[in-house]
C-alpha cells in the first residue's frame, strides 16, 4: 500500500508541474511581445501586416503597384488629424480634447508611423475618412524621388 501511495504522489506532482509550466507559456509569449514591440523600430509595411492600438486597427498593404495604409480612427474627428511624410516614413497624428463619458474624462492621442518603401512619390499620397471611422491612405508606386516634407489633406465623401 505504501508503494502505491507513492505512485500516486509522484504522479500527482508530475501533473501539478506541468499545470504550472503549461501556465506559464502565455504569460512568457506575452512578456517576449512586449520586448519585441518596446525596442523595434517604427512599424515596418509588410504587405498584409496588421497591429493594434489603441485607436483601433492598422492594416498595411505594400505590393508592386501601390503601399496603403487603412487606420480605425473612429473617436477622432477629421478636423484633430495630421497626416505628413518626411524623408522615408508616413506620419499619422490624431487627438482629441478631454470629454465627459458616463465614467469621468477621457483624451485620446495617438501617433503612428511607417517606414516608405521605395518607389513612392510623397505628393502622391491621397487619403480618405469613410463615414464608419476608416482613414485611408494611399500612394501609387512609381520609382524613387528625392525626399521632402508633404502634408496630405483628408477627404471625406459628401452625405
């Protein structure tokens, strides 16, 4: 009997060690994403690449004819963002003023930028707020020119 109350022991601290180990591993995974996104550079345009933030989320398309970048900025106004390119990166600003909501106060801001890829013509760039809170900005890929600062106005279509 004693033997067997062993087995059963060991077999019980075996199951308990992997509980916890299996435990771990998303607490480990979320701990390594944190330092990856802490320390990287600005977000990178890989075609189809998807991050989220705060303001919602980012989708980037980055093929042979065009780069754009689809934003869910739905608690902006139009009239609270800038949106400008400066040397190889695309800079998007937004924020808005303090409101009252049923649990206090809340102020938003962001900032997001995106490396260029090559071929984009800065002037080029157009960009579009749908009535749902989407902002997109796109750009025609065309060959390499020289880098300047370009602001690009937001339109909105008419009601």
């Amino acid at each position: 009997m004693q033997i067997l109350a062993n087995c059963d022991d060991r077999l019980s601290l075996r199951s308990r060690k992997r509980r916890w180990s299996d435990d771990l591993w998303p607490i480990a995974r979320r701990i390594e994403n944190i330092d990856r996104a802490s320390f990287s550079p600005p977000t990178s345009a890989e075609p189809g690449a998807t991050h989220s933030a705060s303001t919602g989320v980012s989708s980037v398309i980055n093929d042979d004819k065009k780069f754009q970048v689809t934003l869910d900025v739905t608690h902006f106004k139009r009239e609270k963002f800038e949106i400008t390119t400066k040397d190889d990166r695309l800079m998007i600003e937004g924020k808005h003023e303090e409101n009252k909501d049923d649990h206090g106060y809340v102020k938003r801001e962001f900032t997001r930028t995106y490396w260029l890829p090559k071929g984009i013509n800065p002037e080029s760039f157009k960009s579009n707020l749908s009535p749902n809170g989407l902002l997109t900005i796109e750009a025609a890929k065309v060959g390499r020119l020289h880098s300047v600062e370009h602001k690009i106005p937001i339109k909105r279509p008419k009601k």
